[in-house]
C-alpha cells in the first residue's frame, strides 16, 4: 500500500485547534479540525469516511474558507491508493 507522508501544517494545526475552541464552528468543521490535529507530526492518514466528507466540503458553497482550507488538508493526507 502507497503511504502518504503528507502532515498537517503548523498554520492548519492552529485554525483546527481554534475551530475546535469555537462554539460557532460546525460539527463538520470540527470533525475535519479533529482529523487534521491527529495527523499533526504523525504517519496517519485520512480515513475513508473522512475523505468523503472533505471531497463534500470542497465541492459545496456551503462551507467557509477555514472549512474549506481544513478539508484540503485532510484531503491532501489520504490514502493514495484510494485516489480520491
């Protein structure tokens, strides 16, 4: 299996930690702040499911910028082999 070796930056790990500490960040902007942190310095990779709700993220107007920043990183740290 292909390994990505891609880790969090130290700006994304600081707007994850912020959007944790915020009562008005979604539960979604959290999951992906959560999944970015645990990448931070660390061999881990993007889960399945949390590829699939970052590739939502990216593709809707919904979402904001730091949403959207956050999404791309833990996108950017998937799995290879699953080439999402």
């Amino acid at each position: 299996m292909s390994k990505n070796t891609k880790k969090t930056s130290g700006k994304v790990a600081t707007l994850a930690a912020e959007t944790l500490n915020s009562s008005a960040s979604s539960a979604i902007a959290k999951s992906l702040a959560a999944s970015a942190l645990a990448q931070k310095g660390t061999d881990k990779q993007t889960s399945a499911e949390m590829e699939e709700i970052a590739g939502k993220v990216l593709g809707s107007d919904k979402y904001s910028e730091d949403t959207k920043a956050l999404a791309a990183s833990v996108l950017s740290q998937a799995n290879k082999e699953r080439g999402h």
